[in-house]
C-alpha cells in the first residue's frame, strides 16, 4: 500500500507543473506620444522586453524619462539629471500581453503624476504625464495586474492527492487497537 501511495505522489508531482505568471520579456511592446503639442516623444518606436531599459522620452537629442518593464511592471525614471517640466506628454505602449487587465501606481515620485493618470486597456498602456514636475532622480513605478486564472489541473491532482493522504493515515491510525493497562 504504502508503495502504491509513493507512485501516486511521484506521479502527481510530475503531472503538476508551476503556473505560467503573465510576462511581457520577448514581446515586442511599440512606444509613442500621444496628442498634439508635446515636444516629447519616443526615440525608438519598438523594443523587445528583456534587460534593461526599453524606451527613452525625451526632446531629441536629449533623453529626459526611462521606461523599463521589468517582473510585472513598469519603471519610470527621470534621466534628464535635472528638473523636468511637461505640460502635455502622452506616452502609450501597445502590444502588451492582453493577459494584463489593470495597472496600478505605485511609488511616485512624481508630481502631479497620480493613478489616474494610468491605464490600460486592451493591451495598450497609456502614461498621462500632462501638467506633471520631475525632481532629479524621480521615479514611478505602474504594477501591471493579471485576471485571476482557474487552478491548473496538476494543482488539482495535488490537492486531491494530499486529501487522499490524509483520509488514509487517518484510517491507518484507526485500525490500531489501543490497550490501557493500569499500575
């Protein structure tokens, strides 16, 4: 019995495999501005997610902001090295996994840059960086969120595998006949 238990839990580990968090590292994900009248915009118009810093904002030639995806979300940084002033930059990046249903701001440093200045929708992320003031060093970070997914079938088998488990070391410890013997 005990072997045929041992099988079961061998095999059910090897059926069970780790969930596929959303991810965007490889995907190709497009960057520019949005609206009239910015001086801002994208200097490269796709990047390929992986390490390091995708897209770089700013008035050609000069670099002002970063943006790097990185484990579920997007940093922004201030790269100017000094203060910066933007009045109507609108920066949207397309192409993102339609896995991510929401994103949240979190850690800003910069002002006049709040949660509703962020959304997502149908795999395009929008940045609303209009009528915003970046201190040297400013940073924000946007947390990209996942719909919540059904249990994969191996986490079911594991589950049911331990529930078996325990409803049979159970029964095993009631067949035990227990004696009492006074001094």
């Amino acid at each position: 019995m005990k072997r045929l238990w041992l099988a079961c839990s061998f095999a059910a580990l090897l059926v069970a495999s780790p969930a596929q968090a959303a991810s965007l590292i490889g995907d190709t994900v497009t960057c520019e501005q949005v609206g009239a009248g910015s001086s801002y915009s994208c200097f490269t118009n796709s990047a390929v997610v992986g390490g390091g810093r995708e897209f770089v904002v700013g008035a050609a030639p000069n670099p002002a902001i970063g943006l790097n995806f990185n484990g579920g979300g997007l940093r922004i940084t201030n790269i100017s090295g000094g203060f910066l002033g933007l009045t109507q930059t609108i920066v949207s990046l397309s192409d993102l996994s339609k896995a991510f249903t929401s994103a949240n701001l979190n850690n800003s440093s910069i002002i006049g840059f709040t949660g509703a200045d962020v959304s997502i929708q149908s795999g395009v992320l929008q940045l609303n960086f209009a009528n915003t003031l970046w201190l040297p060093n400013a940073t924000a970070f946007v947390a990209l969120d996942t719909a919540s997914a059904v249990p994969e079938p191996g986490t079911w088998a594991m589950m049911l595998l331990g529930l078996g488990a325990m409803g049979a070391a159970m029964r095993s410890r009631r067949r035990q006949k227990v004696s009492v013997r006074y001094a």
